[in-house]
C-alpha cells in the first residue's frame, strides 16, 4: 500500500501520520510525507476556534515563498523524525500552490492508494471562512482520504 500522509505541523497532522504507519506496517506499504507549500497565507493561531472575523484577520500571516518553503521543509522533516520515532522510514516531497489542488494531483499521478491527512476541527463559521483542507480533499481526490482527529 502507497500511502500518502499531508502534514502542516499540527497535531492532528502528527496523529494522521502515526496512524498512517500502523495501516502501513500492517500492510507492509510506504509513506511519503508531503507538504504544499503556498506562500499567500498560513494560520499562525493555533488549535482553537475563532469567534470573529478580527480573529481570522490577527491569525493569518503573509510570508515570502522563501519563508514557506523552509517552513515547508522543517515540517517534513519533523514528521519524517517522528515517523523515525515509531519506527518507519519515510519518503518527504514539498509541493508548490493550493494544498488541495496540488496534494490531490500528486496523489493521482504518482499512483498512491491512499491520502491520510489530520483535521483541527475549527468550527462550521470557522471552516466556511477560511476552508477545509481534508474536507476538499475528501471531495476532490480520486484516492481514498482518512481524515485523522
């Protein structure tokens, strides 16, 4: 089993990926961590649900794709780390443009059975301002997709 596991450094992302490893172990599959790297805007805010517009707006920072990508980078590497930990070496791949686009893509082209992604759990205002990654995956993969809590 080809496994595709999409980290952004959350915890919900770090579960995605340990449960990941236990599908894979029991199936004697891969694990390629991905991350896509998207300069206009990242949430700096933390696990917790917003309460207002104000609170989007103090959340979300710009940053350079300088930024990103090194961002990018420690993130998958962090995971390939933790994934070292429970005892699974793991492919690392940073994507460039919308994560929902370009993971979906990448699942389909390289031939991945499946997509493992975490989920935060925002709150349905939340979710509709600012999107859901897994929920858009869920719609727009042609692979299956585990949301992880």
């Amino acid at each position: 089993m080809k496994s595709l596991v999409a980290v952004d450094g959350s915890e919900e992302s770090e579960n995605a990926l340990a449960y990941a490893a236990d599908i894979v172990e029991a199936m004697d599959g891969s694990i390629t961590v991905v991350h896509a790297v998207d300069p206009t805007a990242h949430d700096e805010g933390g696990s917790e649900p917003t309460v207002s517009l104000w609170d989007e707006d103090q959340r979300l920072v710009l940053e350079s794709v300088e930024e990103a990508e090194q961002r990018g980078l420690d993130l998958t590497h962090d995971a390939a780390a933790f994934a070292d930990e429970l005892g699974h070496d793991v492919e690392i791949e940073l994507l460039y443009g919308n994560p929902i686009t370009e993971i979906a893509n990448y699942a389909e082209t390289e031939g991945f059975d499946a997509i493992f992604v975490g989920h935060r759990g925002r709150s349905e205002r939340a979710g509709l301002m600012v999107g859901s990654v897994a929920k858009s995956l869920v719609e727009r993969a042609t692979v299956p997709v585990t949301v992880v809590r």
